[in-house]
C-alpha cells in the first residue's frame, strides 16, 4: 500500500456504504458535478457502471471522459480506485 494515494488507501479502507461520489479516488470537483449532474451522487452508483461494464477498465475510462468530461488521468485513477476496491471486497 505504499504507493498508494491517501485517498485511495481511506477509500479501500472499508466498505462503500453511502460515500459521496467526491470520495472516489480520481475524481476532482469539476468531475463530480458533471457525475452527480448525470445521477452518479454516491460511489456504489458509479461502482455499478463499472460493474455494468463488466470491470473493462478501458471501456469505463472512455465513459468517464467521453460522458462526463473526466481528463485521461482522472478516468485512469478513478477505474483503479474501482477494480482495487472490487479486488478487496467483492
């Protein structure tokens, strides 16, 4: 866990419950009014479309950009922040 950011070592720390969207690692302000504009407010709302796409992390980053206007890096660290809790909770 040493190369992970703070925020996502607090975000795999415990189960999803009802954490805000902004929680995600990856996901900047600008990014979380577009998600929650869109109805994607809490981060298992945003963790069933990863799920939907059956966890295709490039399908997933070219929803996030193309969809909600997430930057490369965003959509990369946010689907990261996503597989890494599936792998510590599903």
């Amino acid at each position: 866990m040493d190369h992970m950011s703070r925020r996502l070592r607090a975000f795999l720390s415990e189960p999803i419950r009802e954490k805000d969207v902004a929680c995600v690692d990856g996901i900047s302000h600008e990014l979380e009014i577009n998600l929650v504009t869109k109805g994607f407010n809490k981060a298992y709302v945003l963790l069933g479309q990863f799920l939907l796409m059956h966890k295709r992390e490039a399908e997933f980053q070219k929803w996030l950009i193309c969809c909600c206007g997430a930057t490369e890096f965003e959509a990369r660290e946010c689907s990261n922040c996503l597989k890494e809790w599936c792998a510590c909770f599903l």
